[in-house]
C-alpha cells in the first residue's frame, strides 16, 4: 500500500498545523513550569522561615533577653 501524496498546499498546512501545536505545547510546558517554580520557592520559603523561627524559639531559654549588640559611639 502507497502512502498518500500531499500536495504542496497541503503540505504547507500541516507544517503550519505541526508549528502551532508545538508553539502552543511549549507555552503551556513553560507556564506550567514556571507554576511549578513559584510553588516551590514559597515552599522553600515557609519551610527556611518555620525552621528560623524553630531554632530562634529553641535556643531563647524561659525569660532570657536576645543578643543585642550594642554599638559605641
């Protein structure tokens, strides 16, 4: 069994057809990345501030004041 032969219009079509779908596939592949991204900074940011103020919270012993350095002048 031949394969169908295309025209060149046709040709010229499904090409184009062939270059949308990929345009359009690779925006949709970066804007969900890009969700994916932000998802995972905010992520990593709550969890960087949750364990500062852990560490901030376990190291202050009951009515202890905090380090503040005093400056000369």
């Amino acid at each position: 069994m031949a394969l169908p032969s295309l025209s060149a219009v046709e040709l010229q079509v499904l090409i184009f057809a062939v270059g949308v779908l990929i345009f359009f596939g690779s925006f949709l592949a970066l804007v969900f990345s890009a969700v994916f991204a932000l998802g995972l900074a905010r992520l990593l940011y709550v969890g960087g501030c949750w364990c500062v103020r852990k560490i901030h919270h376990s190291h202050t012993v009951g009515g202890a004041l905090p380090i503040v350095p005093h400056h000369s002048h």
